[in-house]
C-alpha cells in the first residue's frame, strides 16, 4: 500500500536524504520518494504503519502529519503563533534599517540620500544572512524564484549579488545600474512570490536565509514592493 505524506522542516537536498533514510529504515518499509518543492513523502509500505512510527522515527527539526490533517494542523499552528509574531524579525530588521537611514542623513536631510542608505543597508543585512547558510539557501531560493528554478547558479549568486549591490549603494557607484539590476531581480523574486501566494502555498521565504524559518507571507511581496518603488522613484529621478 501507499500513503502520502505531509512533512514540513526540509529546506535542501540534505534534508531530503535525511527525511528519506529516517523514513526508509521504519521495519516494514518498502520504498520512500520525497518531494522538497511540495513538502511530501509518498512511502510504500507491506501493510499499514501508523503515523507516531513515523513521528518518532523523524528527528524534532522535522514534522509529518498525514495529508488529509495537514490543513488543520496548520490552523491549530496558526492559532498559537500569529503572523505577526512569525514575522517579528523581519519587522524589527526593517525598523533598523529605517531608522539608520534617517539617523544617518538627518543633519543634512534629503530623501534620496536616505532611500540610498536604505537601499544599501537592506542588502547588507539580507546578503548577510543568506551567507551564514550558503549550501541550505539556493534550494529554498529555487523554490519560488522564476529565474533560480531555472538557472539553479543564479541561487548561489544571489547573496554576493545583494552584497555588492549594497556596497555600490553605501559608496555612491554606479548607482543607475545598481537601480536597474534592483529592479530587475526584485522584479523577478516578486514574481515568484506572489504566485506563490496566490496558490497558497505553504513554503518557507529565503529573505532571510534559512537561520531564520519566516513562513511566505504577504509581508514578503511588501519588503519587495518597498525596495522596487525606491529603486524605480530614483531611477526616474536621475533620468
């Protein structure tokens, strides 16, 4: 017989070849075939093996329910832990951001100094913790970019990528071409998102690589949004 499975916890091929050694030595397994992007095991046993065998053949980082409950097991988690308390790490680093910005031009204001600064700090932070897991990044990346799906070394480049984007920024280089890439690959990254959420798919966002587990939210497209109406506001302006 065959049954499938949801698990939730796996964010690269290393998670995959774990779930299914974890899975396949339950006695009485036959075969088990992960599905990363779908967040799925279909395992093939001899006869039937009830789901705490499984719960407690899988280590605590990852979760299996049977696909039928998944929906409302994700309520329940829902209920305990709001979006708000889910995203508390991305807003508090958006508050920082925000606020250096303004402290950093606020003797001499102007705007688009500001929105420079911005710019170039966001890019810093984020590249930064996508490089604290550099190997487990580019498959949650490939997940939802467009682009990274299809060409899977755009995923390991898209932390140096923000990196240099933000120096480029902070040091005042090349600054219409720094706006014209922003615009491009925002553009691309938000296309993935918000397919994502219009089919309400329940993956991980690789914002913030993956030391931080931030479910994909609305509150992805905004960060996005936020950075391609700067982008674009000061590419017109030096146009």
């Amino acid at each position: 017989m065959k049954h499938t499975y949801t698990v939730t916890g796996m964010t690269c091929n290393g998670c995959v070849i774990s779930v299914n050694k974890y899975l396949s030595a339950v006695e009485g397994v036959q075969e088990v075939t992960i599905d990363l992007e779908a967040s799925e095991a279909v395992v093939q046993m001899n006869e039937h093996i009830g789901l705490k065998t499984f719960k407690a053949a899988l280590p605590e980082k990852y979760t299996i329910s049977e696909k039928g409950n998944h929906v409302m097991e994700m309520m329940a988690q829902e209920d305990e832990k709001t979006k708000l308390q889910q995203l508390k790490p991305l807003l508090l680093i958006f508050t920082y951001l925000f606020a250096a910005a303004i402290l950093l031009n606020y003797t001499d204001w102007s705007i688009s100094e500001a929105m420079l600064d911005f710019m170039g700090l966001f890019y810093i932070v984020f590249s930064f913790f996508k490089l604290l897991d550099l190997k487990g990044f580019p498959e949650s990346f490939r997940m939802y970019d467009p682009l990274a799906k299809v060409i899977p070394a755009y995923a390991w480049m898209y932390p140096f990528i923000e990196l240099l984007l933000g120096l480029l920024f902070l040091m005042r280089i090349q600054i219409p071409i720094a706006l014209v890439v922003t615009i491009l690959i925002l553009g691309i990254t938000t296309v993935g998102v918000t397919k994502s959420l219009l089919d309400k798919k329940s993956i991980r966002c690789a914002c913030l690589g993956t030391a931080l587990k931030l479910p994909m939210t609305e509150a992805t497209f905004i960060e996005n949004a936020i950075m391609l109406v700067m982008a674009t506001a000061m590419l017109t302006q030096i146009i």
